[in-house]
C-alpha cells in the first residue's frame, strides 16, 4: 500500500522480484479493490513490471479490472468456478477476457486449491481460449490433493486435449518470458543454464479431481525423474546417462 517503499524494495531486489501481485478477493480488499488495483499499477508501471491480478470473488466486476491492465501483465486463476471468473452466465467468454488476451494480457491457470474447475476449463478451450502458463498454486492445503504437484497439474491439461509440446511450453518457455527470468531458463538450447525437469510420459488409467472436487479419468500422466539445478542432478539413479555427462 506504500508505492514508495515497494519501488524502493523492488529497486533493492531486482535479481528476485520479477513482477507484483494483487488479490482481488472481497474479504481482503472489498470496495477498495480497485484502489488497492490502481497502487499496484502505478507501481508496476514505475519498476517496469507485469502486475499479476488474483481474479474471482472480488467486489468489482471482471471487465472493471480487467480495464487496468496492460500488455504483459498476468490474470492468475483463470480457469476458477464462482463469480468473478472469465466466463458469463451463459457459459461464454466475457468479450472483454478476449480483448484482454489480444491486447497481451497473460491467462495463468494457479489451479490453488479452489481456482481450478474442469467445467470451466473444457468451455473455454472449446472457445480457443487457452492459457498462456499453467500453475499449480502449491501450498500446504493443497498439497494433498487437489494439486499434489505440478506434473499432475500438467497431466489433467494432458488429459483435457492439449498437446504435450503445449504443456510443456506452458510450463517452462512461456512462464520464463512472461515474467521475465534470466537469460537462458526455460530452454534447453546448448549453451543455455542446465536446469531441467526430467518426467516419463506413462499411460494407463488416472483418476484426476480439480478444486469442484469433480473427477476425470485421463489416460495419460507425467511422472517426475529427476530434477537438474544449474547442472547438478537430484533424483533418481534411473538415468545413468544424465549424470555421466555432468
């Protein structure tokens, strides 16, 4: 709330602060929602930043906030059930999410435990509106189901139709130039820093739930390996040739 202590914070911490934050949940800012919204915009707009917008349950209207954004910033949650969210009562996407997403405006996933439905997330691929990242929103409330990781979260976008070079690039190109990371996350290009999530693609029967509790079968899973950090590998002794090569 005091823009000019959060510049000069930002300012202190630029090698880690890569973007602000704001949730729009009515038990937090109420009718002051866009005036909490329009602090953070300044700010972000000062520290050349993206603002990332927390959306459902909040005071004012979708398209309200949506009004404040700009090209690089995030709307997280983007696929949550309930008021607030990216669709109408009809089940259509709001024309404003649509021009939002055309002027550059981000949708990230956050699935959290109450920010993801399937419902919500079939209509609106239906409609060709995808995200640009995909999330997990891990916490401890969560951890133990809906979300349990991100590779499950990665496997129900496998299951709802998306291929699995677009997961992936949800997950790892994508979020590396949205917010902005250093040179060279989110490729494997040579050359490039050696952090890698290794998974295996396994096939066979997944029962998923999402934040509505509501399940689907998929058929398809991403099951984590072993994890490379700046070129050391943690994990399992199953790729022998990963580690011979560091």
């Amino acid at each position: 709330m005091n823009t000019k202590l959060a510049l000069k914070t930002i300012e202190k911490n630029r090698d880690v602060i890569l973007g602000i934050k704001i949730r729009m949940s009515r038990n937090l800012t109420d009718a002051n929602d866009l005036k909490a919204l329009q602090l953070a915009r300044e700010v972000c707009d000062a520290a050349r930043l993206p603002l990332m917008v927390h959306i459902g349950g909040s005071y004012s209207p979708l398209p309200e906030i949506l009004a404040l954004l700009k090209k690089g910033d995030v709307v997280t949650h983007c696929f949550r059930a309930g008021d607030g969210g990216i669709m109408d009562s009809k089940g259509r996407v709001l024309q404003e999410v649509r021009k939002a997403v055309e002027l550059g405006v981000h949708l990230d996933v956050g699935h959290g435990v109450g920010a993801f439905a399937f419902d919500i997330a079939e209509k609106a691929l239906r409609q060709d509106v995808i995200p640009g990242t995909i999330s997990s929103d891990l916490h401890q409330l969560n951890v133990n189901g809906p979300v349990f990781d991100l590779a499950t979260t990665l496997s129900k976008f496998l299951h709802l139709g998306l291929t699995l070079e677009q997961v992936v690039q949800r997950a790892t190109t994508n979020p590396a130039y949205t917010f902005g990371f250093p040179q060279g996350l989110g490729t494997l290009r040579e050359g490039a820093e050696a952090d890698v999530a290794v998974f295996n693609l396994e096939e066979g029967d997944y029962e998923f739930v999402d934040a509505e509790r509501q399940l689907r079968m998929g058929h398809r899973k991403l099951v984590p390996i072993a994890t490379v950090k700046a070129g050391q590998i943690y994990g399992s002794a199953s790729v022998p040739s990963v580690k011979a090569h560091n």
